[in-house]
C-alpha cells in the first residue's frame, strides 16, 4: 500500500477540506502533515458548515481514524475550542482522533511573537495569520520547542517556564508591546489536559504499520504549494513544507511509499496577505469574483486578493508536487462570465516567461491572456458532469491540454454533494 496525497496548488483556500471530505470514505486514515490553526478546511453538508483548523477533515466519517502527524504544531487553546464544536455530532475521538506525540506545541508566548514580529515589520509585513506558527516553527528548528510527547513528562513544567523565559525575553526588546500572558496562560493548560485525554501515538510507526495491514492513507495538507517555506513566493510564505515532500517529513513515510498525488486548484484564483500575485484584479471583476466565491479568509475573515487562474503558476506547483490528478474547485462562482480569462504565460521587461521565475516580488509582471468563452449560467443543481454545458467542458478539456493532467473532479457548490466526478 501506498500514501495518497491531497493538496493545494495556490495559495491556499482552493478547497482541500470538501475534497477529503468526499473522499474519506475510500479511506482507513486521514493524515495532516503540516501546518496548524493557521489553516481552515470547510466542509458543508446537510445544511451545515465546519471549518476545520487542525483537526483532519475526515473526522465526520465512521470508522476512519484522523492522525495528527509530527510536522503539524499544535495550540491546545484552538484544538479545545474545535473539539467542543464536533461535540454536538457524536464522535468518539478516543477512537477517531490520533495525536503524534512529536507534533510541536504553540504556546502562548509563540501568539505574542508573531503578533510583536508583525507589528515591528509595519507595511513590510508578510501577512501573518498570528497564530504563532511563524515561531512555533523557528523554535522547533532552534532544538528549543516543546511537543505533545513532554506533557505526559514529569518535568514538562520545568520546560515550558524555560522556553517562556526565553520568549518574555525577547518581547521586552519590542518597546510599547503590551501583554497579560497570565491571562493566556489559564486557558492553554486547560487545552493541555484536554489532549492528554486523547490517543498520542509514535505517529512514524502508526503509520508505517498501517501500511503494512493494508490500510488506506490520505495525507492531507494546509495552505497551498505557493506558500511553501523553499518553493512558494518567499518571503510571503508559511513555515512548513506545503508540497508532497512535506508528507514524507510530516508524517514519517519514504518517498518510495508516495502513491497518488491530488492537486486541488480554484477554477479562479485567490490569494490572502501580502506578496505577489500575477493575475490579480483590481476592477469590479475581481470584486465580482470575491462576493460570488464568499471570498474571505476562514481563518482570519480577511477579504481574499482575487484573479483569473494563472498556467505557468499551476505548471510550477505540477511539476514541485508530481501531481497525477487535479480537482478544479469553484467553477460555479465563474457562472456570470460571458468570457473567461486564462493566464498562459508572462511578460517581464519584454521577456516571455512559460514558468514561474525566481522572485516576482517588486517586479512588473504582465500576465498574458487566453479568452475562453464562460458558460453564463448556474452550475449549483448539477448532478452528474455529462449534464455540463458544453462551455464548461471545454474550459475542463482546455486546462487539461495546457497542463498535461487530467481533471477527475469538478466542484460545482460548497455542499459535498455538489462534487462532480469526471470519469
């Protein structure tokens, strides 16, 4: 048995969570590799909607166990609050929610870092999320981060109090940044005690056996490949591996145990924060885009940056990632267009780029486009994709020509149900 891989191919917010929603029930596990609250996953059926941070998106689904894997870093306070909120459907998380004990711990010093760091950048900020993954992630590479194993240590206290020694010394180089950390504090030991009553596991070895009893895996990844730590458009990135590797170093598997690799991108494009953006739009066709798509951040309820889908952008995250299969998410919020832009390549200082370069920040980057013609119409009562007007099949027959993957799946509304398989 292999590790399928499920992950974003943008900047995020392309709709992984709906997807491993709907395809949980091919598998035993759900896996997170990477990322924390930072992330929101929102899944809607029977009239409701979740919007998942850490927890995997398979947690709905009966006789699926959802891992928490080492590369994810975790904040007790958010984990409480979302497991309060599942609490109401009946799931028995003993038996369904698997935490790695090498998984890193968010404290609330880390909160009170990245909120000082992004204050001191003013307008270079990156975009921060301020959840504390930023620092989370420097701790856990500086050897001084605490994980879910040392809360079951006698000396787990002693710990803590020297890694908040360390931050509260840094926080007093930030003049006029004001905090009550005791305030914070009451709140994240109770997030503690809340996961000591959940299964902690050596998530390398769960896994790795699981494979050899021949279960399914899906591995299921945050943020989107553009925001990867080496490859997305740095500085303006996350601090984790977003892309297929991140599943090796995430959950404890060899690349020879890599199976499947599902992209999911928008059918548009959108981006939260700072940095680059090629296709973006400015007009009332980007604010268009933004009000028909519910464009704003699950996480943070920031308005998204909304644009046309960028090729030579979803060509780099294909080739980073190995993707195998896409899922084109969205195509009912493109209802209205007449015509439909597609970015095919770029133009900077007079040169084509087919590819995504170096570094775009900073740079004049004229995208250059593609007209296809929209399907004008509501794609939301769809059933079955042989039903699509013919418009949005050429659009789907077009973008697999330009990418050289196939589409299996088109997203035609937010519900599960609203999931086109493309056969």
């Amino acid at each position: 048995m292999k590790v399928d891989v499920l992950l974003g191919l943008q900047w995020g917010d392309e709709g992984k969570g709906k997807i491993v929603d709907v395809l949980t029930p091919q598998y035993d596990i759900i896996a997170r590799f990477q990322g924390g609250p930072n992330a929101g996953h929102t899944l809607e059926f029977e009239g409701i909607k979740h919007v998942l941070h850490t927890i995997p998106s398979g947690i709905f689904h009966a006789n699926v166990i959802n891992l928490v894997g080492n590369g994810v870093v975790i904040d007790p306070v958010i984990f409480q609050q979302e497991l309060q909120k599942l609490e109401p459907f009946g799931i028995d998380f003993s038996k369904r929610l698997f935490i790695s004990k090498k998984a890193h711990l968010i404290l609330p010093t880390h909160r009170l870092l990245d909120a000082a760091s992004e204050a001191s950048k003013g307008k270079n900020k990156i975009g921060s999320t301020l959840k504390g993954i930023g620092p989370t992630y420097m701790d856990k590479t500086g050897r001084n981060g605490l994980r879910v194993g040392d809360i079951f240590m006698p000396n787990f206290k002693d710990k803590y109090n020297a890694l908040v020694e360390k931050h509260v010394g840094i926080l007093n180089h930030h003049e006029g940044f004001e905090y009550d950390l005791k305030a914070l504090e009451g709140p994240w030991f109770e997030g503690i005690e809340k996961l000591k009553s959940l299964p902690a596991v050596d998530s390398e070895h769960f896994i790795n056996q699981a494979l050899k009893d021949g279960k399914r895996i899906l591995a299921e990844g945050a943020q989107g490949t553009m925001l990867d730590i080496d490859f997305g458009t740095y500085p303006y990135v996350t601090s984790s591996n977003t892309v297929t590797a991140g599943t090796c170093t995430g959950l404890g598997v060899a690349p020879t145990r890599i199976g499947r690799v599902i992209g999911i991108f928008k059918a548009y494009c959108t981006r939260v924060g700072s940095g680059p953006f090629p296709t973006e739009l400015l007009d009332e066709v980007g604010e268009h885009i933004r009000q028909e798509g519910r464009e704003f951040g699950s996480t943070t309820g920031r308005p998204r940056r909304c644009g046309w889908v960028d090729l030579p952008q979803l060509k780099y995250a294909i080739m980073i990632n190995g993707v195998s299969e896409l899922s084109m998410m969205k195509a009912d919020v493109l209802g209205k267009f007449e015509k439909i832009n597609v970015c095919t390549h770029y133009l900077i200082d007079g040169e084509r780029f087919d590819h995504f370069p170096f570094d775009v920040d900073g740079l004049e980057v004229i995208p250059v486009y593609e007209e296809l013609k929209g399907w004008n119409c509501d794609l939301t009562q769809l059933e079955s994709y042989t039903e699509s007007p013919n418009e949005l099949k050429n659009y789907v027959e077009y973008l697999e020509k330009m990418l050289e993957i196939p589409i299996t799946v088109v997203s035609v509304g937010p519900d599960r149900k609203q999931t086109l398989l493309k056969s």
